[in-house]
C-alpha cells in the first residue's frame, strides 16, 4: 500500500500515485534544465531541440537508467503542454517525444 504523500501546487496534501520516488526528486531540477528545448522560438536552424533535452539529462544525472530519463522527459513534456496550453499544436506532444527518444 502506498502511503506516500506530496503536497500540490495549491498547497493540499494529495497521495503520491508515483512509484519512483527517484525520479519524483530530481524531476523539478530536470525541468527547469529542459524546459527551453520544448519551447518552439528555440530553434536551431528551424529544427526544434527537444532531443537535445535527453543528453541534459543523461550528463547531468548519470544515475538515471535510460528507462529513467525518458520516463521523466515524457513528464517534463506533459508539463509543459499543461503549463503552456497556449502552445498546442507548435510544440511536439508527448507522445511525439518518446516516439523519437525511442525511434
């Protein structure tokens, strides 16, 4: 049984439905390094850099398995549709992203 709790971006206690506690630690720190390649005016030679954001994470936390860092650049996608919904449709979807971090 998980008991394990966290508290949300309006301060209320929620249980954590995450069994990887790992990576919920790092994933606020993972974001804010990432979180320029998903933006669609960083570009580079018109291509966009969101699979630059997969060697970030490798370098900067070589503790992760590869399993890892893709499970947490597909969050850190979502993240950013629901922070920047304004966006849909200029920024790959998550499911776009693991399509290429796989492919």
């Amino acid at each position: 049984m998980n008991t394990a709790t966290f508290i949300d971006a309006n301060g209320q206690e929620r249980p954590d439905r995450r069994g990887n506690s790992k990576l919920r630690n790092v994933f606020d720190a993972v974001y804010v390094q990432i979180e320029p390649f998903f933006d669609p005016k960083n570009t580079w030679g018109g291509h966009s850099l969101e699979h630059l954001a997969f060697r970030v994470v490798r370098d900067s936390h070589p503790e992760l398995t590869q399993q890892e860092v893709h499970q947490v650049i597909v969050a850190a996608t979502r993240v950013f549709h629901s922070r920047n919904p304004h966006m849909a449709g200029k920024v790959p979807s998550a499911e776009e992203i693991k399509d290429k971090l796989l492919g």
